[in-house]
C-alpha cells in the first residue's frame, strides 16, 4: 500500500493566527505594524520542537523568517514586521530538532550522574549532521566527543554556555512540517490607522451668514491645520434635490429658499458626478484639495449613492429604481416612517451590471480629480457584494484609498463591511459613556476577533447625533469625550463647529441637534478660540508627536482605586515612547485615587524611577511606586495627558 | 467592465457550526444524534431574510432542508438529526423574501392607519410570484386586492392569521447565497457515543491463584453481564517479553516464575499478532470474543506499539529501531528515566512504509479475528500522521471499528488525537476531584471546541492511576467517582476487581497501586458481591434504560445553596426521559439544601409538578416549587439518581 501523507514529518501546526473566517479575508495592517503570529504546535513524545514564521511580500519569491517560541501549554509566539505598501503572506513551519533533544537529555543524565558514553557518541554524529558540520570547531568538538580520554572535559563542555548557543543557533532540521495555509495580510498606508478628522458644512463656511463657497472653506484651512486635523470632512457637495425638498428640522416641505439636506443629491443642476454650483466649481473644489494636502490635510468627500426624485438617473435609467404599480418610484422607508426626498437604488434590478459600473466610475471620477478618501454614507443599506467589488476594483486601480464605513447598526453588519474592504469604520464609541462601558468596549475592539480587519474611528457626535450625554452640557463634558476619543483610538473625528463651540441644544427628546446644518445655513464665529479649541490643539499635537497615541491596539487599562478615575497606557513595542492618560469621569467634583502602573507592560522591576510631565498643565511628577496618587479637578482639568520617561535605576 | 460575482445576492452567511478547524477535519456524531446548526446571517438594509439547513448524507444527491430561525443579533439556528451510519455533509442557505418583508411592512402601515392601496397592488404581484401561486386560494386572493371596492376586507384579511400562515410557508425565493463550505458530519454507531467499560487482566481471572485464561474469563462473563458492562478490555494478550523482564512492584530485575508486564510486548513465543500461551489459544481467544457478543459485550483489544527486546521484530526488522553508535537498541526513556523492557519503534526509519504497513496489518488482522474495539496504549508517542493514517485505513476497510486514546497528556495533544480520528479518550476526569473543578470540567467538554470531536470516556481508575483521593478510602469515595463517571459521562468505565473491591492501597508517596497487577498474579474472590457492585449495576442498569444518560452533550448543571451538594439534570431533546443526579462531596457528613430545576431546560411555566424516583432506593417525592429541598446522607447513600416525570398541572 503506498502512503501518501509524509510519514515522517512529525509535527503537528494548528490554529495559526492572525486569521479571518478560515482565510476568507485578509488580515490588515498599516506599513510599520507588527503581526504577531501564534500557533498551536507540537509533536508526538517528548522530541524538542523548533518553529518559525515564513513571511514575504505575495509577489516575492523567497521567505524571511522570525523565530517562534513557546509560551507554555503548546502554545508558540512570534513576529514580524511590515515595512511597505503591498499584500505580505506568511505561515508557519515547524520540526523536531534532534540536536536540541539530545541536548537536553545528555544535560539532565550528566545532572543524574549516568554515564553519558554512547550518548557523546551520539552528539558527535548529530554535531557532523547539523548546518554548521563544516564549521571547524563543530568539527573539532564532534572530535572531542569521540574521545574517551576526553570524557571528564567533554561533560565540562556540554553544560557550558558556549555549547548551549551553539545548539541553540544550530538546528538540526529534518521532516518540516509547514501549515497548509498561507494567510494574506493587506498591509495599508499609516493614514488608514492614524488620522485625525474635522467634519464641516460647506454651506456654513462663510464668515457673512452667506451660503458658504469652496473659497470659504479655503480660508478655514489654516485654522483647521493649526487645530491639529489631517483630514477634512465635507458632506456631499453635489446638486441638491428640489422636489419634496426637506426644510428646517426636517420639515417634510421647505419654504422657498432653504437650502435641503445635502444628502438629498442630484437636481436638474446635475447628479453625483456635479458639483452644487452654490458651492462653487469643480476647479475651486479641486484647488482646495490641493491648497490642503500642502498642508497636509486631505478633503474627504462624501460618498451616498441614493437620488433625490429629480436627479437625471431617475429619468435616464428609471430601471434602476424601484417602480411601483401606480407608476411611482418607491422612496426609500422603514414603515411606518417614510423619506420622500430619497430614492434608493434597487440593487436587485434586470440591469444591475450597469448601475454597479456607473456607480464604480462615479468613485474613479473623482479619484481622479484628486479625492483619496471616501466617507460612505450608510453602507448597509446597499449590498455587501456591491461594496466588496467597488472597494476591489478601485484598490485595483489606486493605492491609498482611504473608505471609511459609515453604519451605525448591528455588531455582525459592520464587523462585514470592515470584512470586505472598508478601511475605517465607525464605531459605538459615541454611545458608551461610562468608565466601565469604555473599558469593556475597548477589549472587544482590541482583544476581539475584529482585530484583525475592523479600523475604529471615534466620533463623540454626527450631524445625525448629539448623543444625550452631551445635552445641556457645559465644556467639560466635551473635553472629556474629545480626550477619550483621541487617545483611546488612533482615529478619531468631531463634527467640527457645533463640537468646538460645545453646541448642545437638541431637539427635545432626540439625539438630534436642534435647527440641524443638515436642512440650514449655519453662523460661526471662525475667528473664536476657546478653552476647547486650545485642548484640541494641544491633544492633536501629542498625537502627532507621540507614536504610542498612533495605533488603538497597543492600550492597557490601569487598575484605580476609584471608580471615576479611567487610566490607560499607551506604549510603543520598543518602549521608546510611553503615554498615560487619566480621565476624571466626574464632571462637577474633585477626584482623586491611586492607580497602578502595569509593571509587565513597563518591563519595570522593583526599582521603579518613571518622570511623568503633563502635555497640557506642563507639569512634572516622579513616580516610584507601582502605585500612584493622582487628583484631578474638573474645573480646572478632567485629564490628564502624560508623557512618561523611564529610568534605568533598578535595585 | 464584467461583475463576476452574483450582484444580486444580497445574504451574508458566516461563521456556520459545528466546524471543526475550518473543515480540516469532520465533525463527529453518532447516529440519532442531532446537528444543531447555527450561523451569522444577515443582508442589508431592512429586508426580511430567511434561512435554513441544506443537509443530505455525502453520497446522496438532493438535498433536505431545515428551516433557521433567528435567535437575535443576527444568529440563525437550526438542526436535523442524522440517522445512518454515513458521512453526512451539511451547509446553509438564505435568501431575501420580498414576499415576508412586504408583509411585515403593510401590517406596520395598516396599524399607523396609512392608506396602503398600492401596497396592495404590490401584494397581489408578489403573490403571483410566490410558490403557491397556481393555488386557488392564492389566485383568489391576489384578485382581491386588487379590488377597491374590497379594501377594508383585504385589511382584515392581511392582518388576520390564516394570511399570516400563508406567508410563513411560501416563501419567494430569489437571489439565494449559499455558503461557500459543505461542513462534513462522520456519522459513528451508537456504541461511539454510550459505552460502559470493564478492564480485568485475564492473568487474575482464575478462581485458584492459577495463571488465569481466556476460558476463565469466559466464566466471569456472567457476573460482568450482570453488572451491567458492555465492554471488556483486556491488557495486552501478547507474549511477554523475557529479556529485561520487569519484577513485582516494577523492579528492574524479575525472578524466575514472574510473569511480567503484558505491555512488554513479544518473545520468542511471538509479536504482535500472537497470544501469550499462558492465556490459552487463538480459537480461545475467538470463542472468547464470540460468547462475550452474546451477551451484548464487545472485547477490547490493548493496542500497545512497541517492543519487548526479544520480541520477533528486532531481529526480523532491526531497521525499525534505533541504532546506538555502540551497537545497541535505544530503549524507551524519558531523561533521567530509563525503560529497557521496551524499545519503541523508530517513526522516523527510512524503512518507515513498511512500518506503517505492518502495524495496520495487525490492527486488520485482529479485526478479522473479531475485534472490533481498540484501546490504544500511549497513542501521544506516535506521530499523528501514523494513527491519522491507519485509522483511515482501518475505516475504509471497516464499520464500526472503536479506537480509544488513552492519552493522559496535554490538552492539545489530547484534542489532536480525537480530530485525526480516535473514537473515544481518556480525560483528565481521574483527576478532577472537587464540585467545582468537575463543573468547570463539563463545561469545557461539553461547550468548548471540543466538544464536535473529542468523546470522553470517564476512568475514576486504571491499572497505571490509583489517584490520591482514593487511596486509603473507604467505598463511599468510590460509590461517589462510579456515579459521577457514569452519569456524567455516557462513556465510562473501571480498572474493574480493585474498583469493585475498593483496593486503596499505593505506593506510598505515589498515584500507583502497591503490588500492581501489571507486574503480578492477583487472585480476587470473583463469587462475591458487595454494595459497590449492587451499586454498579443498579447504575449501569439505569444507564441502559434512560436515553437521558445515554449522552453526555445533554447535562445542565444546577444551582445549588450547598457547596457541598452538585446536581445536574440530563434530559432527551423531546424530554420524553429526564435523570437528576445529585451527590453529596462530603463522604463524611450528612449534607441538605435546595437546588433549583433550571425552568428553561425542562420548559416548565409556573405550575410546577414534578414526580421523582429514586432509582437506587426507589424512594418517591413530588416537587412543586422551582427550587427543591435534598438531603444526602453518606452513610446511607451519598448520591440521589432520579427520574423525573413531569405533569402537566401549569396553572
């Protein structure tokens, strides 16, 4: 009987990780982020086992490697690091090292007192099969070994130092195993996990009252740098819809001259390949793009694939909406409730191919005017395969795309859409408020299964929500909500004015800003800084300047002796950088409490010396216990932001 | 551009289970056994999904369906029981119904008092579209709503519950998304599942002190039949080695006249496929394994592979071991440890082929004497792929072929074994002692990974453990480790005399019986019965009779305001047979207090009359209250094992 499988190979590799559904996915990661990679591996008997990761760019031929090592119970650790824009593949492999085996036994029978003859016989021959058998001091000791008169100096040498490194750095590798998969990670630029967003109104750019330009906006772009944002958000900038235009607070009719919701898109003046002439032209919307990204911010456009009822699709191709037996176009709903200024698409209609084109060249269209970030309006309610396709076919075309999920919806719906290609997502953090709902939050986000493809983006409040918590609040319930998103997660975003100017006003009983930008031309004072403005500068800086405030996945609560206290570190793999934050989460009194510093994280011994300095109050401590007193008044600030230093003074 | 994928499918389905490593391995069950199925499932926007089970046996070629239903936050559940001894496959498909989803909408507007005479319209179409649309009730109905004059009819019709019945049951279907895996499900007999094992050493068979025999053994067939045991395991029956023989107590040396472990296997009497001569012939032997299937008992074969130093094979084969540099064999050690009555086989031989193909002809040959179930001694010190190998081998050849592992050893290892394809295992049951420990034991065998794979089979002792909670112990502690092993678990079994006979003598210092019988001539008195006994075949007797104790996936524990008392509850899916076990931890002292029936599992609404037997003391009790007053007197019994029957009395 022939047997296929090979016999010989021993070692059994099980449930490497990083992975997604089986390999359905790519794992992601942005250039310069470890992957640490974890397997179950072992062997039948009691045979010393070796394993490595094999990693490499897809397109390479040949594999790195990094060593794995085992963490107790069979199961392995190890990494590597990511270092450009490109899809990367790794496994691993592993076998019995005969070397090392022997070694350990040899080792523990010279402890036992056996005689250890043969066995030094065996060693001579495993040395003369191992990498280095043509080294000459491997061949010397091989000799040695053979050696009888030798005897009392060879055991010397084998529980030496330098033979353990020797054995260590030469295994004897034979009968591998490798893991039958290979898993693909998709390995993106830093912006996608690192990015800080400021969300505006076109329409109220303006210092007048006016309807706001391209050109207003131009002129904001120095106090939105100077506030610390790279990216600059703006609603959809195309025709609005006239017919069954929503007025003030959603009034299902407007009066003559409000302006609609800019969600509403496509009018006689054009659909979603125009620009609302009121805003400008399509050449001032492309020097602001380029007047940014001089300063380092990019303008991210809003991307709502549905048509108000007098957008031209709707007469061009009315077979790609819904037609009802009266002869009407189904609007969009969720009865009983209905949305008059909206047609969706039907996804599911005869000509689906071509709206999927269209709807894929409107993205290219303005890839090419010079937009490399797409905010995608409700991406649920359009299917998973559209998106999964769109996003391939333009990562085909174009690297650096940024598609940041806009779903606010169930767990699974948005963990797919992270799934299938969206780079960020938005997240329920604009609804978890307490310490223990943050902290609870953050674990499944960090230590969950979407790890791996699931890109948080924090945002304390919409121009859909202002979020009870901050209703009737004063400026410190903002700050505190501004501080827990930009620290607890490396992208974060404010709907800008309303958040700066701490706007708190909503409709009564609603989770809505009352007299909403949404259906209004707003007023701001673009020249005001305040208290809020100054925090976010000073928080946007540390950002910048702090790698460890630069990914979400490196966060480790503190334990606290009092419950309004919420602290976290912040560390780079190499400790080179370390951020503590404390949050009072008492806005009216006074809190104080000692937190712990987490010693395995620091790699701290018992002689802790750690010199703390707060970025904002500019002050200066000294830590040298594990545990440490820490105050903070409201009043003065709810934070604190802590750079620390550590000091190599151990016992 | 062409769209590849099918853009009008709009279901996600993921995560679908039970899968065992992606599907790298079947998941197991035994026939009458049910699949639950549950999976993620969702589409987007707002439309209703429905979902269900496609499952047929592997070589069939249409597919049975089971309908899913959602159990919240988009997990889908549903189930179908497989009935023959045949690999089965089984995957998931959903769809979007317009029909289900127009409906849900129509009623919503219907109860906001909208005008819903288009929606009727669209009804009508979509009737016409659906499944039963050529029926005349159907037909019907689509006319009348397209009648206005019938409009305050058509609402009362659409609310009402037979239209409602009517849409649950014709779904339209469009669009279906089938998940890309067929999941395989390895269908075993039920032997599998519910085995009640009896080890003995036919050396101690014998009435007189004699070197018991297969035609002693066959004596003690009653008694064992009796008790209520349907396997009989048997060490191995193979000549012993004489070379480096083991003496009594696992001295080194043996005197003349010692018979020596049955595991050093072969002499110059024979190897693997012979019979120790002092045990008695092959057609013994087959005689043997014939009268014992007569009585509904299976003999278990010792699958032990390796080596005395003169069994047939070294000489014959001496390139399946291990050559020394001086010229000797390499004995079986563990450094320091030495065991030079064995010499393992060397996996990794270039004569490996051979190897393989030599042991699988003693498994088959065996089988063709009768055997039908192995116990396979050590499997963790041969190479995975070996056994992964043979036992496909054997399977192939063979139905209804039992391996069990007798792997004491780390959990992965362990898991490893049962995936690649052990029927059965060894468990660290032996050495979970306290109400907690088996707890939290039960939950990970039965809720964990494991459990699609790995059927434990509960030892409280065998001829190498005499744990340390039962040495020195009276039978109290060895009734409470029978009852928790065999209702636990519905594979169990004893190292059967010194069990029966509560032997609780070890080493002193060590988990091993003094004067073990692997290196000795016991001599029991095989007339007697005891209240162990009686207790063992009261138990095994309920065992057989209760469906309920026939699984061990069923067991739900409860609460309980004693520590020191554990009761769970074991019930059928149709809770036609429902067992409640309680025992008492305190082997010394009386013990009471109330436990709670868990209302969920048995479906009980308020009114509760439960009527409960006793099958030990065949005492009765009614129970009429959620929770329940027990008292567990050691001395008397230190277990209750009752049946329920429950009334329906609900208020």
């Amino acid at each position: 009987m022939v047997i296929a499988v090979p016999g010989t190979s021993r070692v059994v590799i099980e449930n490497v990780q990083p992975c997604v559904d089986c390999g359905r996915y790519p794992v992601k990661r942005t250039v310069g982020e470890r992957v640490n990679v974890t397997a179950d591996i072992f062997a039948d008997g009691h045979d010393h086992v070796r394993a490595e990761v094999l990693y490499k760019k897809a397109t390479d031929k040949t594999w790195s490697t990094a060593a794995m090592h085992q963490q107790g119970n069979d199961a392995w650790f190890g990494f590597f690091t990511v270092t450009e824009k490109a899809p990367y593949v790794f496994t691993v492999r592993a076998w019995v090292d005969h070397l090392e085996t022997w070694y350990e036994g040899i080792k523990k029978k010279i402890a036992a007192q056996v005689n250890v003859r043969v066995e030094l016989l065996e060693g001579s021959m495993l040395l003369l099969e191992s990498p280095e058998s043509k080294k000459k001091e491997v061949q010397k000791i091989a000799g040695w070994f053979k050696d009888e008169a030798k005897y009392a100096e060879n055991l010397d040498l084998v529980i030496g130092d330098e033979f353990a490194e020797l054995v260590k750095r030469n295994p004897i590798r034979k009968f591998e195993t490798v893991y039958p998969d290979e898993i693909t990670v998709a390995v993106e630029h830093v912006k996608a996990r690192f990015s800080t967003w400021y969300e505006l109104f076109p329409r109220s750019a303006s210092l007048t009252g006016k309807h706001g330009t391209f050109a207003d906006v131009l002129k904001l772009l120095p106090r939105i740098e100077a506030m610390g944002f790279d990216v600059l958000y703006l609603p959809p900038i195309h025709p609005i819809g006239k017919v069954n235009r929503k007025g003030k607070n959603n009034n299902v009719r407007s009066v003559k001259g409000e302006p609609g919701s800019p969600w509403a898109i496509g009018s006689d003046e054009g659909g979603h390949k125009a620009i609302h002439p009121e805003l400008g032209t399509l050449d001032e919307y492309k020097e602001l793009i380029t007047k940014a990204k001089k300063r380092g911010i990019d303008v991210a456009m809003d991307l709502a694939f549905q048509c108000a009822p007098d957008h031209p699709y709707v007469k061009e191709h009315p077979q790609w909406f819904k037609q009802r037996p009266d002869g009407s176009i189904q609007y969009a709903e969720n009865p009983p409730k209905k949305y008059q200024d909206i047609y969706p698409f039907n996804f599911e209609c005869d000509d689906w191919q071509n709206l999927w084109n269209e709807l894929l060249s409107v993205v290219l269209y303005w890839i090419d005017q010079g937009v490399t970030i797409f905010r995608v309006d409700n991406p649920h309610t359009k299917p998973f395969r559209f998106w999964q396709w769109l996003i391939g076919e333009v990562n085909k075309q174009h690297a650096d795309i940024i598609f940041l999920s806009e779903a606010f919806t169930r767990p699974r719906v948005m963990a797919a859409l992270a799934k299938l290609g969206f780079t960020q997502s938005y997240t329920y953090f604009t609804w978890r408020v307490s310490r223990n709902e943050l902290v609870e939050y953050m674990n499944e986000l960090v230590h969950g299964p979407s790890r791996n493809y699931f890109r948080p983006n924090f945002w304390p409040n919409t121009p859909d929500i202002l979020p009870y918590h901050l209703q009737h609040q004063g400026d410190t319930a903002f700050i505190i909500r501004l501080v827990l998103a930009a620290t607890l997660s490396s992208n974060y975003g404010i709907y800008g004015p309303p958040f700066e100017f701490c706007e708190s006003n909503p409709i009564p009983g609603k989770e809505e800003y009352l007299d909403s930008e949404k259906f209004e031309i707003k007023q701001y004072d673009w020249k005001k800084t305040t208290r809020m403005t100054d925090i976010i500068t000073i928080v946007n800086k540390a950002r910048r300047e702090h790698p460890a405030l630069q990914t979400t996945w490196n966060i480790h609560f503190c334990a606290s002796g009092n419950d309004n206290l919420l602290a976290y570190l912040k560390v780079t793999d190499d400790l080179a950088d370390c951020m503590l934050v404390v949050v009072n989460f008492d806005q009216h009194g006074r809190q104080s409490g000692y937190i712990q510093l987490p010693k395995e994280v620091l790699r701290l011994s018992n002689g802790i010396n750690i010199k703390l300095h707060d970025l904002v109050t500019n002050e200066h401590y000294t830590w040298t216990q594990e545990w440490n007193y820490v105050e903070l008044d409201p009043h003065k600030l709810p934070f604190h932001l802590l750079h620390l230093t550590l000091h190599e003074s151990y016992a």
